[in-house]
C-alpha cells in the first residue's frame, strides 16, 4: 500500500515537472522576440536621440565598431562595447555615438551614450542608466531636464580643454542645485569620451561597414515605403 501510493506520488510529481517545463518553454518561445523587439526599439530610440534619421542612412544598431579592449577601462566599459556609426549616402561616417560609463557617480555609474560629429562636436548626449537620487542628480536625464542638452556643440576647444568641469570648480558647465558630484562626474566622463575620440579619429571614421550592416537590410524610410507603395 505504501509503495503504491510512492509511486503515484512520484508519477504525479514528475507530469506536474513534465507540464511546469513545458509551460515554461512555450512561454520563452513566444516572449522571446517581443522582448527583443522591445530592447531593439529601446536601444534604437536612444540612438535617434543623439543622430536622427535624417542624417544617415544605414542602421546604426546593427553597423557597428567594436571598442578596443584596452580603452574598455578608460570609458568605464568592464565588458566591452561597440560603436555605432551614422553613415551619410556615400558610404562616409559623418558620426559616431560611444557607450560609456562614468564610475564616480553621488550613487554609483553613470551610464552613457555620447554621440560625436566628425568635426569633433558633440552631437548629443543621454543617459541611459542610472542611480542618482531622484528630483537632484535624476536631472541628468533628458525627461528630467534640459541640462544634459548643454553638451550639444560643444567640443575640446570650445569651451577649451581646461574649462571641461562645472563651474563650481571654475569650468563651464552648471552644476545643479544641491548637487554637484553627478554633473561632475557626467562632464568629466563626456570629456573623456572626447579624448579618446581625438586620440582615435582616423581609426573610428574610417571603420568598414560591419559584417552585420552588410546582412541586414537598412530600416525602409518614408520615402522607400512611398517608393514601394508606388510599385
């Protein structure tokens, strides 16, 4: 009696595990790509932020540059990153947004994208991850406010090399209002990324077009879906 009712236990045990990892692949299976898709869009909205549409013409999630490992720590990157690059009709890189990190953050990293023209300015900025206390150093983020939006055109020689700090340290940059250390360490890391740019231009600008661009089809503009709807 007892060993029959063990084994119906277990019988029962093992359809309840059989049915539990079923349910749990079917449900991976069929949320698998709208999380993707999500991520993708996520990730593409941010990237339009900095460089919209109309001043490339390939897909800039996929027509990338991967980050040397040894400039991983100078741009606060512990496992690496790629640069997405913005080509014009030509085929010729007119900019490029790095993902970076600044580490001294009032509650921890900062996390960033910052995008560069070819001329050295910067094209825009975004915050795409942090910890900072919420109504003082959540000002960094563009929904937030303006301030984030100071470091458009900006570049190494305007407003001079020596004035990439906030003004409370006597640079050029305002601080906000019972909070200092979070623009500190975003202007600090800003200038970084602009260093390393200069230091690495000819390199980044010329970068071939990622095996992955060459794959993909490029995202249809308004133009080519009116083209097609002609068709």
């Amino acid at each position: 009696m007892l060993r029959r009712s063990i084994g119906s236990n277990a019988v029962i045990l093992a359809l309840f595990a059989l049915v539990t990892a079923g349910t749990l692949a079917i449900t991976q299976i069929t949320t698998r790509e709208p999380i993707e898709r999500a991520i993708r869009e996520a990730a593409a909205k941010a990237l339009l932020e900095i460089v919209p549409i109309e001043r490339h013409s390939n897909d800039l999630l996929v027509d990338t540059y991967p980050i040397p490992k040894q400039y991983w720590a100078m741009l606060g990157l512990k496992q690496g990153g790629n640069i997405n690059l913005a080509r014009q009709g030509d085929g010729n890189i007119d900019a490029v947004i790095i993902p970076t990190v600044a580490p001294d953050g009032y509650s921890g990293p900062i996390e960033m994208l910052v995008g560069v023209n070819r001329d050295g300015t910067i094209a825009g900025v975004r915050v795409t991850n942090h910890a900072e206390t919420p109504g003082l150093g959540d000002k960094v983020e563009v929904k937030k406010s303006d301030w984030i939006r100071s470091f458009d055109g900006t570049s190494l020689d305007d407003p001079g090399r020596d004035m990439w700090k906030v003004q409370k340290d006597g640079g050029a940059f305002d601080q906000f209002t019972g909070a200092t250390i979070t623009p500190r360490a975003v202007v600090k890391q800003v200038r970084t990324v602009l260093d390393f740019v200069a230091e690495h231009r000819q390199e980044i600008f010329s970068a071939p077009v990622s095996q992955r661009a060459v794959e993909v089809e490029p995202p249809a503009t308004d133009d080519t879906k009116q083209q097609g709807d002609k068709n």
